[in-house]
C-alpha cells in the first residue's frame, strides 16, 4: 500500500525500492507479532483450558507437561506477515497474491483442524483434510500456470543447460511441492522452536533467491531463470521473518505456544508455493532439507515396520522423537537442527555460484 501511496502519488523515491520496503515489512512484522502475541496467547490459553488442554497420545512423557501450552499460534504469524505484507508490498503483483492467498487458503484448513481438535479433541479427518490441500492447491497450480510470466520448464541446480518441458505436468507438480511441503512442516513441528528454526533459515535463503530471480541482470549474470516480478516476493518474505522471529519469541523453549495447523500447513504451502514460483522447487530440498529429513523418517519407519513384521528401525518417527527418547534434551535437538538448517542454506546457495 505505502508503495501506490507515497511513490506512485506522491513520488517518493525511497518507496520504490524492495530492499527498503523489504527492511520495514520485517520490523513492522515483528513488532506487530510482539505486541499482539501475549494477548493473542492469553485468549488461545483460556479457550484451551476450558476444552481440557490437548495432547496427543503416546507422546513422549515430557510432551504430557505441555498440555496446557496453547496451539494454533499460528495465527500470530498469519496476522503479522498479512498486516505487514498489505502495508509494504506492492498490491498489483501477481506473485504476491497468489502468495497471500495460498497462505490463506492452507490457514483455513490449518485452523479448522486445530480448531476441532481443542474443542472436540478431534481434527479434520485425514482424508477431508487431504481432498481440502487437493482442491485448493489445484486453484493455486492453474492461477501460478496461468500467469503471463510463469514458463512451464523445469530448472535445476548446477547444470545451468539442462531442463525440462512439464507442459500441462506442471500443474500437478506444483500440487505436489504445496502438499508435500505443507506436511513435511507439519511433521517437523514437534519440539519446541523445531519447525520455525529451518522455516526462517529456508525463508532468509528465499529472500536472497526471489531477490536475484527477479532481477533481470543478477539472474542473467548467475545463469538462472529470470522470472518478472518475483522480486517483489523477497518484500512478502521478509515480512514472513520478521513474523517468525516474532513468533519464536513465543515458541523458544519452554514454548509460551504452537504454531499448530495453523501455522504450519499455511507456513510450508507458502514455502513450497515461492520455490515454483521462483522456479527453484530443488534447491527447497536443500535448504528445506530437515523437513525432507523429518519426512523421510517417517516413511522408512513405517516401511520398515512392514518390512520386519513389527520391529523399529528409530525409537519413534518423525526423527526428533526418537533423539528426545535417546535422552538428548529437546533445546540441544533443536539448536542443532537450526544448526544443520544454515548449513544446508550454505551449500543450496552455493550451487548458484557451481553452474
Ligand atoms: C503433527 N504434532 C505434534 C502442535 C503443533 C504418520 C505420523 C508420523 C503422523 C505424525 C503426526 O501426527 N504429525 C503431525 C505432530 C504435537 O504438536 C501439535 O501439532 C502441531 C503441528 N501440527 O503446532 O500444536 C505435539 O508436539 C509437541 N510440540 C512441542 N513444541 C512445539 O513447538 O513440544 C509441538 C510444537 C504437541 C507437543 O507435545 O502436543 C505431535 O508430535 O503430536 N505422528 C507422530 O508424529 C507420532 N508418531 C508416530 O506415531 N510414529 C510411529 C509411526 C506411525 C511412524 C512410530 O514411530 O512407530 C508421534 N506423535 C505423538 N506421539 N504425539 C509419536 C507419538
């Protein structure tokens, strides 16, 4: 909005520019996130206490403790990066609502479940709550196929000549990265500030990829695809930091509140959603690579329990259990996961320099 107003009337320059833009989206989505973040967990903590806390069974032992920590503080998140976004990010972008309605379209099936789950003590069937990521990530895949700058090549890492025509395929490509993301999130967030770390290092790496995406003689210069407009998103993901720093000042150990559905579906739909936008859905792999990890975990565990007629090959899935089983405490887990996260970060962005 500041764009149209103070440069398109009253032509300020300064307003012109993402990187300025950009800076403020992330301070004013921080400190919106501080100041309505205590009152925000107030009214979460009170609705969950009348329903009876929620915890979900056969949770390791020290997770029975956190019953009454507060869910869906996603909502902290959503609020912040929106109010944010609609004051810092030019509104005739695209790129930028598709974001934003992707963010709100995952939200509601996030806060639905969670929603469900404090006052029934049962979410979303699983299956409603997969036919719901289906219909509105397929919305998402046509509005993405259908702009004007969107090509359907895929690109990828390192080899700078080779890709690939998807055509009409990338439409349920594109659902997939939305859907695979979104649940790879919602895996990884089971220790206190375990999703948000790799979410704000996958973000800081994003700012730094839409910002050279979607600047023509930056892509050029590095050989990756131009995509116009697409900087503007590095405004959005900024806000998106800032809002997540907000939140992590809730939910660093000992967590004053979750993100929940809430947050994480409407977090990893957004994420998944930017790497098709900026045309880098592998380097997400990379940097996202703790929600891969986490994922995969999951599936071994579960084939392999098939596989053996019984037996675990970890303690518990998804991984972080089976470390908190181990007797490693969760902060240690945690910050080493951030750890792992900024190295990944390290290496996705160092294959734009290998090329
Ligand atoms: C979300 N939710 C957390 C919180 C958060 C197929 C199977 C692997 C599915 C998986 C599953 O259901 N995952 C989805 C996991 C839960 O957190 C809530 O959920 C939101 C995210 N959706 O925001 O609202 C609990 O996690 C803890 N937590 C924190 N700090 C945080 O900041 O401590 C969360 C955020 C919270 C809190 O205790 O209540 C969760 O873990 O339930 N299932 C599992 O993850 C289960 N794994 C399992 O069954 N493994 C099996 C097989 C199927 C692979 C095996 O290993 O043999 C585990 N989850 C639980 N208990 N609760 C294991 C046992």
């Amino acid at each position: 909005m500041f764009y149209h107003i103070f440069y398109e009337w009253f032509d300020i320059n300064i307003f012109k520019y993402i990187t300025f833009r950009g800076f403020y989206a992330l301070i004013t989505a921080f400190f919106i996130s501080l100041i309505i973040g205590p009152r925000l967990i107030k009214e979460l903590k009170k609705f969950q206490k009348k329903e009876g806390g929620y915890v979900r069974e056969y949770t390791p032992d020290a997770h029975e403790l956190k019953k009454y920590t507060p869910t869906m503080g996603g909502l902290l998140i959503v609020i912040s990066v929106f109010l944010s976004s609609i004051l810092w990010c030019r509104l005739d972008n695209l790129w930028v609502l598709t974001i934003l309605i992707t963010m709100l379209l995952f939200f509601f099936i996030g806060a639905l479940d969670d929603y469900l789950k404090v006052k029934y003590k049962n979410g979303l069937k699983t299956k409603t709550k997969f036919i719901l990521q289906i219909i509105f990530s397929f919305f998402i895949a046509i509005f993405i196929y259908l702009n004007p700058f969107f090509d359907t090549y895929l690109y990828f890492p390192i080899f700078k000549n080779l890709t690939l025509d998807l055509g009409y395929f990338y439409i349920p490509f594109i659902m997939f990265m939305i859907i695979g993301t979104s649940n790879a999130v919602n895996l990884t967030d089971g220790l206190d500030g375990l999703a948000i770390g790799p979410t704000l290092i996958t973000v800081a790496t994003y700012i730094y990829i839409s910002y050279i995406v979607g600047n023509f003689i930056l892509a050029k210069y590095l050989f990756i695809p131009y995509v116009n407009g697409v900087g503007e998103i590095s405004v959005f993901l900024m806000a998106l930091l800032g809002a997540g720093l907000g939140f992590l000042w809730f939910n660093s150990f000992p967590a004053e509140t979750f993100m929940g559905d809430t947050g994480s579906l409407s977090i990893g739909a957004t994420l998944g959603t930017i790497a098709v936008i900026t045309k880098q859905e592998f380097l997400l792999a990379i940097v996202g690579g703790i929600f891969v990890l986490e994922t995969l975990s999951v599936i071994l565990q579960v084939a392999y329990f098939k596989i053996t007629g019984g037996k675990r090959l970890f303690k518990m899935a998804p991984i972080h259990h089976h470390f908190e089983l181990k007797g490693i405490p969760e902060p240690k887990i945690v910050v080493r996961v951030w750890i792992i996260s900024i190295i990944l970060s390290i290496i996705a962005i160092s294959t734009f320099k290998i090329r």
